[in-house]
C-alpha cells in the first residue's frame, strides 16, 4: 500500500495538494505523506488504536523521562534541538541509531554545539534561523507517534542548573504529524556537520 500510495503522489499533477488530500486520510492511522527535497514517501508503521491524547508536563528530571520515551522507540527519532551537551541523551540516541532506529538530529549552527556536541556516528545536520538567528527549536518526534516539546534544550546545564519544562504528548497523531513535517522542512537548508 504504501509503495502505491508513494506512486500516486509522484504521478500527481500537484504532488504537494495531493499529499495533503491523502494525508487527511491515513493521518489517524499513524501514517503520513511527508515530502524531503521533492520526494514524497510514506513515514510511520506503528498504528496508536488508542484514539485517547496524553500529555504530560514535566519540570524536574527531565533527562529521566527523554530516556523512557526515546527507549520505546521503534522506527524513527526525530530531534530539533538547539543545543545539545547531555551525554547520557546522546549516547541512548546511539543505542537506537546503531539498533537501525532511523535517528537524525538537527542543531542550531554556533559555537556551543561545536565546542559541546559528543562525537557521534548518527546523522547531525546544523542550521541557523530564518532570519540569521537560531534555530531555536525544541521538540522530538518518535515514531510520528509521541512528541517531545517544551523549553528544555538536551544540556547538561538544562538537567542541574536551569528551570526547565518538557511536555510528552502522546496519541495526538496530527501534532506528531505536524512537528514531523517541520522536521523535514528544516532540514531541507541544513548543513550536515562535518565529523
């Protein structure tokens, strides 16, 4: 299905109208058109029956919830993060990458992430804002199921210095869909980081 879904889009007289036409379609089944550098393909596999939304507002030991979430993660992890210097985050964003978990992670272009960032063999794309500021983003996407969002950047100084909050949003297929597809706009002008 999904290699006909893919076909139809691309053979489409408008491909983006169409995606759009058949994402209001397979959106509540945990799957969406999404389109990266002109190519439209189908993302999610996992289907959330549960039509209930949670969200969970965190404002201590946030490191701890990340990695609950990160580590229920099945097919994709999607992080736009400004900054990003907790090892223990990085290293579990590994463990998935290395398990074939598709894991990409998108910084803000400065010296900080530079100076800070762990080596890492995932894929790390850097950009600045749109209007040559920073790319100040702060949300993940796991799976196009669970979103991650809220002011906390991936730092060691956001885990024991600063007052921070994230908000784990699950079920919300649309707003999975909706951060998802920010994801891949993003990354459209992103540099890959030189390793």
């Amino acid at each position: 299905m999904r290699a006909i879904l893919e076909v139809i889009v691309k053979e489409s007289s408008s491909p983006e109208e169409c995606a759009q036409i058949i994402n209001t379609i397979i959106t509540n089944d945990g799957y969406s058109v999404v389109e990266y550098n002109g190519i439209y393909s189908i993302t999610g596999d996992m289907v959330n029956h549960n039509n209930d939304i949670i969200n969970e507002a965190k404002f201590t030991k946030i490191q701890n919830d990340i990695l609950i979430a990160l580590s229920k993660a099945k097919i994709s992890v999607w992080v736009a993060v400004a900054w990003i210097s907790n090892i223990v985050i990085v290293n579990k964003l590994e463990e998935l990458y290395h398990a074939g978990v598709d894991v990409k992670i998108l910084l803000n272009r400065d010296y900080t992430n530079h100076k800070y960032f762990p080596e890492t063999d995932i894929p790390v794309f850097e950009k600045r804002g749109r209007g040559g500021g920073k790319m100040h983003h702060k949300f993940c996407v796991i799976d196009n199921q669970v979103v991650l969002h809220g002011s906390y950047n991936w730092s060691t100084n956001a885990e024991t210095k600063n007052d921070e909050g994230i908000t784990t949003t699950h079920g919300d297929l649309q707003m999975a869909t909706a951060f998802s597809l920010k994801f891949k706009e993003l990354l459209n002008d992103a540099q890959p980081v030189e390793k």
